[in-house]
C-alpha cells in the first residue's frame, strides 16, 4: 500500500519532527528530515529537529540535492515519504514540484502546523537546558515565519496546502494528522530479495515483476505503467517491483539485457522480457498471454 507523500511545515515548538516521525512509523514509509541529511552531509553537530537549523540556512542547490537523493530511493518512490525541515523557500518547493513530477509521482500534501506565538514561547521556554530569552525566542519564531510565509502561500496556490491547529496538545495534533494518508492502495509493491522472489515465481497466481532501479531514467517512465498494471489486473495477476542495486544476481539468472526490465512469469517459469521503455499497451498484451 502506497501512502500520499507528505510535507510537514513546523514552526519551533510544535515538536514537527516528532510528529513526522510518529506519521512515517504509523504509515511504515520513510521520513526524511532535513536536519538528519544536512547532519549526514557536512557533519556538524546534529540537530535535533530541522526547525533548529533556522539560522545556519543552506543553499537552495545543496538542500535540494539532498532531498532528491533520499527520494529517489526506492522506498521512497514506491511507498511514499514524511518529510520535514524542506522546502524553506518558494525555489525550493518548485525545485521539488517539478522532479517530483518528471517521475510520474503524485503531487505531495503540505501541512502547516499553526499555532500561537505566545503558546510556541511558553512550549520553547519550558524545554530542559533552554537558556535563550524571551525576546530571543520571539525573533527566532518570527524569522521562521517569515520565511515560510510564501512556502505556505506557494502551496496554497497549488492547492496542496492544509493547515493545522497545532495550539492543541501534541496527542490532538498527532490525532488530525494520523486521519490524512493512504490514498494510493494499488501501487506495485516492492519484492524485497530473490527469496521473496522465489516464493512468488512458483506461487499460484501469474507474477510481473518490474526490474529497476532509482537512478535509472527509463525506470522512472516506466514505473507508473506498473503501477497502473498492478491496478487493472490486481485480481488476476501478482505485479512487482524489485529493486536492481540490491539484487544485482537476477541479471544473470534470468538474463536481463538491461533495465528496465519487465519479466512475466507463469506455473514457475519466465516466459517472457520486456526491456526498455515500452507502452502500457504493449505490457497489458504481455499479460494478456499469461492469462490465455
């Protein structure tokens, strides 16, 4: 089951990264923070949440070439993403809109966790070693806001944008958010090893498996094509994706040409290979003689 990728927009004092984390472990789909890939990237000391990395801001370049490197993880394109910390800027969100959507993916929810400056105040303050004064606090809220102010208003325009009571409680909040997700069920899921391949080869049902890979520009054409495979034929045949990089061995045993690399298999045995980028058309045929 695919979930609707998600973009979380908190402001300090919201506890924005532990909501995101609690979403992709409830969705059991990747989160992506910020903070973790910058930490990883340039090794400073680590941040606890990205909204900490307000004054020690990145070029639009290096952020989103970050953020493309999570995503274009095959985990993160078949299953779906929480990502929190990004877009800080409107050339951030575009860059994100527009290679999201060359890979056929769908556009992502933005939601805004709103809540009172006052109440963020209190909420910062109260946090064990915080040292910084009130009016320290204001400013850094108000630098936040001001920067996030045309993100919202981006997505808004786009009509991807939900907002949020976060002056609730964070078990409120987490409530609200926990109801939005889960939009895409028919998504080709991933087979995770040759063992689990196996197991499906020699199943009772015909199987399609999508070879690919997430560097892979062919792969990304074709993803959707399976996707939507997987959908009008999900009560007669299996249709897979498995990941090329993490099973470089089925390129011998079956002896893939190259990727992408569509196989259709039927009563144990391979019966055919589509390579290349092919129409839906001609996929659909392929599992048309399975099914014969």
């Amino acid at each position: 089951m695919k979930t609707e990728p998600f973009i979380l927009l908190a402001p300090p004092g919201v506890q924005g990264a532990e909501h995101a984390a609690a979403l992709a472990a409830r969705w059991q789909v990747p989160y992506v923070s910020m903070a973790a890939l910058l930490s990883a990237a340039t090794d400073p000391a680590p941040a606890t949440s990205s909204s900490e990395a307000v004054a020690h801001p990145v070029s639009d370049e290096l952020a989103l070439k970050l953020v493309r490197q999570r995503l274009e993880q095959p985990d993160a394109v078949l299953n779906g993403w929480v990502l929190e910390g990004f877009p800080r800027t409107v050339t951030q969100a575009q860059g994100l809109a527009a290679w999201w959507a060359k890979l056929g993916q769908p556009a992502p929810r933005a939601i805004y966790l709103k809540a009172m400056t006052g109440i963020l105040i209190n909420r910062l303050a109260s946090v064990p070693g915080q040292t910084a004064s009130t009016p320290a606090l204001r400013r850094r809220l108000e630098q936040y806001q001001a920067e996030v102010d045309p993100v919202l208003a981006y997505y808004q325009q786009c009509d991807q944008l939900t907002t949020l009571n976060a002056n609730l409680p964070f078990a409120e909040v987490a409530r609200s958010l926990a109801r939005f997700g889960q939009s895409q069920p028919d998504a080709a899921p991933l087979i995770h090893d040759e063992a689990e391949l196996d197991t499906l080869i020699y199943g009772s049902s015909p199987l399609v498996v999508d070879c690919m890979a997430s560097w892979c520009g062919s792969c990304k054409q074709v993803s959707p094509l399976i996707d939507q495979l997987a959908t009008e034929y999900r009560d007669r045949v299996q249709v897979m994706k498995i990941d090329f990089d993490a099973n470089r061995q089925i390129s011998k045993r079956f002896g893939l040409q190259g990727i992408p690399a569509v196989m259709f298999f039927k009563d144990g045995k391979l019966l055919n290979i589509l390579t290349g980028v092919k129409s839906y058309g001609e996929y659909s045929a392929a599992i048309a003689h399975l099914l014969d």
